[in-house]
C-alpha cells in the first residue's frame, strides 16, 4: 500500500487544492508545498525502509484490473527505481518554490498540474505492469502540455504541441508492440498478459524481437531524446516555465532512459544485442552534436536545453554497453543529470525572473552583483562538467569503463567527446559569471533571496553528497542492475 | 400456409421494443394536433422520451428470450443486434434531451421532428437485426428518408436547405449502389437471405467465380453503407450535412447512422467471407483512405462543428480497421468503437450547443480563454477532445485500443501503424482546440456556455461515462464481447 499512497497522495492533495478558495495565491502556494514535503517525507520513508542489496521488487501490489486482458495494477520497487522515486520527490518541492514569485496566474491550476504530473511519473517508475506503465506514460503528457502552453513563452504553443506529438508518435508504436507482446504471451501462456515478468520470460524469435524492440525502443528515444529524435527538446524547454524545465529536465526525460533499462532491454536482450552497435553510434553522436549545439547558441536556455541532449546521450551509452559499470553509471546519470541539470534551469530561472532576457550576448560579470549565486554557481558547473568531488564525475567515470569494455576505441572517442562538455561549461561559466558588466542589463541584477538560496542550496548539497557517496545509490543498485544483466546473458547469445 | 402463419404474436414479442417506438410516434402526431403551432410542445417531447424508455424496458425484460430471431429468415437474434438496438435507443433518447432547449431557436418545436426521430430510430433498430437484404434496404430508405427531412427541418434556414438537399441527393445515390449489391447477391445465391450464405460458401470451390462476383456484392453494399457512414471517398457531403443541419440532429446523424451502418456491417461480416483477399484489400484501403483524409481535413477546419464532421468521418475509419482485421473479435470491438464514438458524440454536441446558445456559429475564436473562465465548461471539454484524440485514461483511448487488437489478430500490422500514424494526426486538432480553450487570450467574441438544462444532463452523463469507462474499462468491454 506504501507505493499506491506515494504514487497518489500528489494527486489527491492535488485535487484538494482545486477545491481551494483562490485567494492572492499564497495560501494555494504553502499548501502545495506542505503536499510535496509530506510527500518527500514518505519517499525518504520508504529509501529507510528499502533493502538495498536486494536484486527482485519490494513493497509489490497487485490487484486485478481488467482480468480478460490479463492487465494488473502491478506496482513494485527495486534498485533501479527507488533512487529515481526519490529524485521525482525531491524535484517537486524544488520546481514550487522555484515558481513562488515566477507564476502569478491560475496559480491554483499550476499546483495541480505539477502534482498530477509527480503523481503520473511515480506511476511509470513503478509499474510492473506494461498496461499500467503506458497509462501513466500518457498520463505524464498532460500536465506538461498545459504547463508548457499556458505558462510557457511566446511560442508556447508550438513547442507543446510538437513535444505532444512526437511523445505520442512513439508511444503509440509502443502501445501496438505491447498489444503484440500480449498476443504472444496467450499464445504461449494461454493467457493475454501484460505482466512485465511474463514479457521477460517469452520466448521470441529473432524477427519478432527486432520490430517490437524497434517499436519501443522509438517510443524511448523520443523521450530521452536521442539524435535525430531531439528536435522537440530545445522548443519545449525554450518555452517552459522554470519549474516545467526543471521537471523536464529532472524526471521526464528519465521516464525515457528508465524504459529503456526497464523494458527495451531486459525484454529483447537478443535485438539489444544485435542494434547495439547503432543505438551506440546514435547516443555518440548526441553527446558531440548536443555539445556542439551548445557552444553555438546565443540563448541561455536553449544551451541548457542542448546539454541535456549531450548528458542524457552519455546515459544511452551506458545503457547499451549491457554491462554492469556501463548501466550503473546509466542510472547514477539518469539521477545526477536531474540535479545538475535541473539547478541550472533554476538558475537560468533565477536570471530571467531579474533581467527578462536570455540573450546571451548581454551576459557577463553577472558574480559582480550576485557573489552568493557565484558561490552556489560553481559546483553546479563543475557537476555538470564532470569534475572529482561532484557527482557528475562518478557517473561518467562508470560509463565509461563500461564503453571501453565493449569497444576500446568507442571508449577512446566517448572520453573525447566528454571534453567537449567541459569546454562549453567553462565557457558558459565564463561568459556569464565573470568578466566585466557586460551591458546595462546586468546592473539591474540583485542577489539571491533566501527561498532561491534554499533551493539551489539544496541541489548543491546534493551534488557533494552524491559526489562523495556514490555507494548510496550504487550499492542499491547494483543487485538489481546484474540480475537484469544476468538475465541477458542467459537467454542472449554468448559473448556479452 | 394458413397453419405455419409468418406472423405470431410469439415473434411479435421480440419486435415490442420497435412496435413501441412507432407507436410513440403514431402518439406524438396525434396528441399534436389540438396544440397550437409553433409553441414550445413539452407534452410532445416527454411523451416520445417516454416511447423510448418503454422500448428499452421491453428490449431489456427480453433481453434473453431475443436471442432467437423474431421472424427467422428475416431477422436476425443475437447479442450484436441485441446491443446495437440498446444502444440506438439511448441514442435516441440523448437526441431528445438535446433537442430541448434549442428548440424554439432552431426551429424543431414540431410534432413532426419527434415523430420522425421515431420513425427513423425504429427503423434502425430494424436494420440492425435484418438478415433479409430486402427488409434491409426497406427500412434503410425508412431511416433515410426520415433522416433526409430532419436534416433539413428548419426550412427557414438556409443552411438547413442546403444540408438536407446534399444529404439527399447523395443518400439515394448511395440507396442505388445498396440496391444494386443486393442484386448480384441475389444472382449469386439466388437469395436474398444473408443467413444462406454460409451453407452456398462451404459448397463453392476456392477458385469459383461466384466467390468474386459476392466480392462484388460485398463492395457494393459497402458503398451504400459506406455514404451513410462517411467513409472516404463517399464522405464529401458529410462536413456541409453536419454544418449545415439543426445541431441536435446533427448529432444524431452521426451517431445514429454510424451506429446502424457499423452494426450492419459487422453482422454482414459473420456471414461474408471478409476473409477473402479482395476482402481484405478493399476493406483495408478504405478504413487507410477514410482515416487520412478526414484527419487531413479536419487540420485546416476553424470551424468547431465542421470539425466535428471531419472528426466523425475519421472515427469511422477507426471502426473499419477492426472490420479490415477480420478477427472474430472484430464485430465486439466495431460495436464498442462506435458504441464509445455516441458518447463521445453526444457529448462533443451538447457542449456545441451550450456554446451556440447566442446563435452564432463556433469558431476556434469563440472558445479562446473559456477553459479557465469557465472551468467546469472547460474540464468537460478537455476530457471530451482528449477521449476523441483517444489518450487514456478515457474510453476513448479503451475502444481505441480495442479496435487496434482485434486488427492485430487479423495480422494487419501495416494498418496499425497506418491508424497510429493518424491517431498523431488527430490528436493535432484535438489539441488546437485544448490550445483555443487554454493557451489563447480571450476575444470579445467569446461565447458564454448556458450550462444547465437537459443539455447539461446529457454532457454530464457522457463526460461521466468516458471517464468511469476509462478507469475501469471491463464493464464497457463484456458489453460488446460476443
């Protein structure tokens, strides 16, 4: 039951504050904060409670849903998943506070909004049940659409409907191979299933393996973004709100790579193997084409936006080098890639609330008038470069070895291209922190307040901690992380 | 032949449901005539709404015993029809409360406009259960004609005028092509019985002529049914006949017909053989043709009810992928598509008709900024678009789904992605309207929705049952499981 009240509770609180008198806001804004803190407290709860060196589910539920499908509500944690519920706790609390003075209108729509998104995102994160996990995979676009296109920028509307689109497009390829993978299961079961148990333990010929890991593997590659799918990425989070950027950035684009370490790979470990090589080159060229892509633009944001392509591009490599450092240093991604990434959106956040301008070219010297950001700065940029002490180290030092163990000279070119992202966020750090004034705009800047210095504070801490403890996730991680790894290799060819 | 008589008042008894709904209408025209004209007649209206719930109580004391056909040779029993004839008369029933607080403003304060909404839903429920082509075609032309009329019942309206001649024209166009198909049925088989069929098949060999010249039969019923059903290429009348005519009967029009259409050919399918690859190919490319040419049409309308023309066209292209499939599960999941698709409807149209209240037609202009204004309005709406774009968790997304696995255990995988690919495209203009309601600053020419009355009842019920359905579909699926 511990999951259903976590995974609902946002929503239900959710609705409580629809039923909210509007007031000035204020009251609207506490309460969906106190929402996201009981909800915190619960997640943190449950990582007590959690047994970290434990490879299957914990905390399973299962009920029967619609039995003449075989559809269950099937909910369940494991290592894989526990860190990413507590990254999507964690978030929630940031991405209100992080709004507290940015959204000023229909407040009291936004709140339930960003809870119904944290409650369709837990949804996808523990549903072991491919019906179920769909549901909250749609269920996710909703909010974000009209978070993008009621409170977002001026072309808002385009960028929502084209993030809406290209989710959609995939998924329901995604949806069409699940609805296959049930027919398989009755034919070999004699009964429909969508249990994601019985999916593992198919046996599928090679043909029907490569189109349906095709259809999922779309569906994921949308949402990670992986080149050429990513067109959508940098519109949508050009035009979101701070707090739809962070949680974008933050948890969304994990409900991708988790579905490809969740699903994709463990259910066709044959066609895993036979597309890795591709998938590969395709998660190489986002990491140099999103470096790239960063270092030529003139928005602050779409630099962001674009750093992303590249780190969630190292996740993907770590995913599909199928080994154990390679898909743990994919899931330590996945959570320090919603940390650093998400500070810096905040940060972006915190400039635009300021200046109203994301020209680049009007940045520069900006620790001059902000010594407290330039502090809280810093470790972000270094965390997001990947420097010793900070998290982003650890994960790109995993994924690493784990390319290199499949192909030395992947490996080689991999580390290359991670000097890339060193490059673009020294020169992002430069150009906006230190220097001169660049222009009168930068005059108008005044320091942190108190709620922003929390905020970022927050993630800073984060970034140490996870910097210097990785074992807290990697401990409880990696049971689970080689028993799907084992998996693939009892049932795919020799050779991994 | 006088001691085996046709008629008995035992095969009478599965016909009550039908024999109420003509005799409501019998009612209505004569209760009618010492009340003045061009008043508000609630007298009328109630009692056809009464008629109808008759009918239903009667349809569900028999529920059972119906199963056999009433007159064998002529009707057909089973749970298809059974389920098609509930479901028309809900259709007819929500019609009625529709037509309610409208009427005086469109013109439908008549007799006549209920008497023929009888006729026309009495007919239907004929056609559902014949297994005589001829009785079919009788009660075909019945339904249509009535429907001719009612199209255009608000003659004042020019408009009106013209749906109902379009309508017209092209209807018994198509009512030829149905003739004609039950001709070269009849040169086939010598029989115009669809229940001969399987017995004439089992004794033809593969390669036998007559197997394509039913083909030819199949194609050209299909067509008849097709105009009636808006499927492309026979479609074009559809977005001016839903435009033009009174709003209610529009929602009708295409519930109803689409209902009585789908419901046809799904029994059509038990006895065809939609197996054969003409079939298959046939069937295939107008579910591909109906689907794509709607959606891409309906992108570029600006006008709410004409894209709810072009929306409905594209929701009988869904239905006909189940049908293309030709999986035994297909007649179960064509009935709950369109079965689904009248909810969806009805309550797409009474929300139209809230927004029409000040008598102007509805633009995307008209809606801009509504959603937040008016949240409840905008919540049934979102809920509405979102079921259509068929995006969990609302029924339409359960039908949706429905229909793409019955065609996937007829193995038709390209058509799948064909229909997914147009389920994309559809959610685009699904959305824009979500974009008008919430992403765009108010007009002056915002609508303010009355929200109240019948009208509100029925989009209640309707934007009750998409979500109850889509929670917790297993209720909405044994409805249809055959």
């Amino acid at each position: 039951m511990i999951l259903s009240f976590l995974a609902w509770s946002p929503l239900i609180f959710g609705l409580g504050i629809l039923a909210m008198p509007r007031g000035d806001g204020k009251g609207l804004r506490w309460a969906s904060l106190a929402a996201s803190f009981l909800n915190l407290a619960l997640a943190a709860f449950l990582l007590t409670r959690f047994e970290g060196g434990k490879a299957g589910m914990q905390f399973e539920e299962i009920r029967a849903w619609l039995p003449s499908w075989g559809i269950k509500y099937h909910l369940g944690v494991d290592g894989i998943s526990i860190y990413l519920l507590v990254l999507n706790a964690v978030l929630t609390p940031i991405a209100i506070l992080c709004s507290w003075n940015a959204v000023t209108e229909k407040v009291k729509e936004f709140h339930f909004l960003i809870l119904m998104l944290q409650t369709a995102v837990y949804g996808v994160f523990l549903s072991l049940d491919g019906f179920l996990f769909y549901l909250f995979w749609e269920a996710s676009l909703i909010p974000m659409y009209f978070l993008v296109g009621v409170w977002g920028g001026e072309r808002r509307v385009y960028a929502t409907l084209k993030f809406v689109l290209y989710t959609l497009g995939g998924s329901l390829l995604m949806l069409l191979a699940m609805l296959k993978l049930a027919f398989i299961a009755k034919e070999q079961t004699q009964a429909f299933s969508f249990s994601l148990s019985t999916w593992k333990s198919l046996s599928l010929s090679a043909d029907a393996q490569s189109w349906l890991f095709v259809a999922f593997f779309l569906a994921f590659a949308v949402k990670v973004p992986l080149f050429p799918l990513h067109t959508w990425l940098p519109d949508a989070h050009v035009e979101a709100p701070t707090a739809g950027s962070v949680l974008l950035a933050g948890v969304l684009l994990k409900l991708g790579s988790y579905g490809l370490m969740r699903f994709a790979v463990p259910i066709f470990p044959d066609a895993a193997v036979l597309f890795q090589r591709p998938v590969m080159v395709l998660a190489l060229i986002s990491v140099i084409y999103g470096a790239a892509m960063v270092m030529v633009q003139s928005d602050l944001k779409k630099m962001v936006a674009y750093t992303s392509v590249s780190h969630m591009g190292i996740c993907v490599l770590g995913i599909f080098s199928l080994n154990l450092p390679g898909q743990q240093g994919a899931l330590l991604t996945m959570i320090n890639h919603g940390i650093s990434t998400g500070a810096l959106f905040l940060i972006v956040g915190i400039f635009y609330e300021r200046i109203h301008t994301r020209d680049l070219s009007l940045y520069g010297g900006a620790v001059l008038k902000m010594p407290v950001l330039g502090l809280l700065f810093l470790p972000v940029a270094l965390s997001s470069m990947g420097v010793p002490g900070t998290n982003g180290f650890v994960n790109e030092l995993l994924v690493l070895r784990g390319v290199f163990r499949f192909n030395p000279w992947t490996g080689a070119f991999a580390a290359t291209a991670l000097v890339l992202g060193a490059a673009y966020m020294l020169r992002l750090t430069q150009k906006v922190m230190y220097g001169p004034l660049a222009s009168h705009k930068m005059e108008e800047l005044t320091d942190l307040r108190p709620r922003e210095i929390v905020t970022l504070g927050a993630m800073v801490i984060l970034i140490f901690v996870l910097g210097v403890f990785p074992g807290l996730v990697l401990n409880s991680s990696e049971a689970a992380v080689n028993a799907g790894l084992l998996d693939l290799l009892r049932s795919g060819p020799s050779g991994i | 032949m006088l001691n085996n008589p046709i008629v008995t008042l035992a095969s009478l008894q599965n016909l009550w449901p039908e024999i109420t709904v003509l005799l409501g209408a019998f009612f209505v025209l004569a209760v009618d005539i010492p009340l003045r004209a061009d008043k508000e007649k609630g007298v009328v209206a109630w009692s056809s709404m009464l008629a109808l719930g008759l009918a239903l109580a009667l349809l569900l004391r028999d529920w059972n015993s119906a199963l056999s056909p009433a007159f064998p040779g002529m009707l057909l029993g089973g749970r298809l029809a059974q389920a098609a004839r509930l479901v028309l008369l809900v259709i007819g029933a929500l019609t009625i409360a529709l037509s309610r607080r409208p009427a005086t403003r469109l013109g439908l304060v008549h007799a006549e406009y209920y008497a023929l909404l009888l006729f026309a839903i009495a007919a239907m429920m004929v056609f559902v259960a014949s297994a005589n082509l001829i009785v079919a075609f009788v009660v075909l032309e019945t339904f249509s004609l009535a429907m001719y009329v009612l199209a255009g019942f608000n003659r004042r309206d020019r408009a009106n005028r013209e749906a109902a001649l379009k309508y017209f024209l092209i209807g018994a166009f198509a009512a030829a092509f149905f003739l004609f198909g039950i001709a070269i049925f009849y040169g086939v088989t010598g029989s115009v019985s669809l229940e001969t069929l399987p017995e004439l098949l089992k004794n033809l060999a593969s390669d036998d002529p007559r197997r394509r010249m039913l083909m030819a039969a199949l194609g050209m019923l299909l067509v008849g049914l097709g105009f009636k059903v808006g499927l492309a290429p026979f479609h074009l009348w559809a977005p001016d006949t839903y435009e033009g005519a009174p709003t209610p009967v529009t929602a009708f029009l295409s519930a109803g017909a689409k209902v009585a259409g789908f419901a046809m050919m799904a029994q059509m399918s038990l006895y065809f053989p939609f197996s054969h690859p003409a079939a298959v190919t046939m069937l295939g490319w107008l579910a591909v043709a109906t689907m794509t040419l709607a959606n891409l049409g309906a992108l570029r309308q600006q006008g709410i009810k004409r894209l709810l023309a072009y929306s409905s066209v594209a929701h009988s292209g869904y239905a006909l992928v189940a049908l293309a499939g030709g999986a035994p599960s297909a007649p179960g999941a064509v009935l709950n598509y369109v079965l689904v698709y009248a909810v969806m409807n009805f309550a797409a149209f009474s929300l139209l008709l809230m927004l029409e209240e000040s008598g102007s037609p509805v633009t995307f202009k008209e809606i801009q900024g509504l959603g937040f204004q008016r949240p409840f309005f905008g919540f049934c709406l979102a809920v509405t678009m979102f079921a259509m774009a068929g995006i969990p968790p609302t029924a339409g997304f359960v039908a949706k789904l429905n229909v793409f696995k019955s065609a996937l255990e007829g193995g038709r995988s390209t058509l799948l992605v064909l229909a997914v690919l147009n389920s994309v495209i559809s959610a685009a203009y699904y959305l824009r309207v979500l974009v008008a309601l919430y992403m765009a600053p108010r007009t002056e020419t915002q609508a303010s929705p009355a929200f109240g009355g019948l009208t509100g009842a029925v989009l209640l019920a309707c934007v009750g049952l998409i979500l109850a359905w889509g929670l917790f579909p297993a209720p909405l699926l044994s409805l249809s499981a055959f």
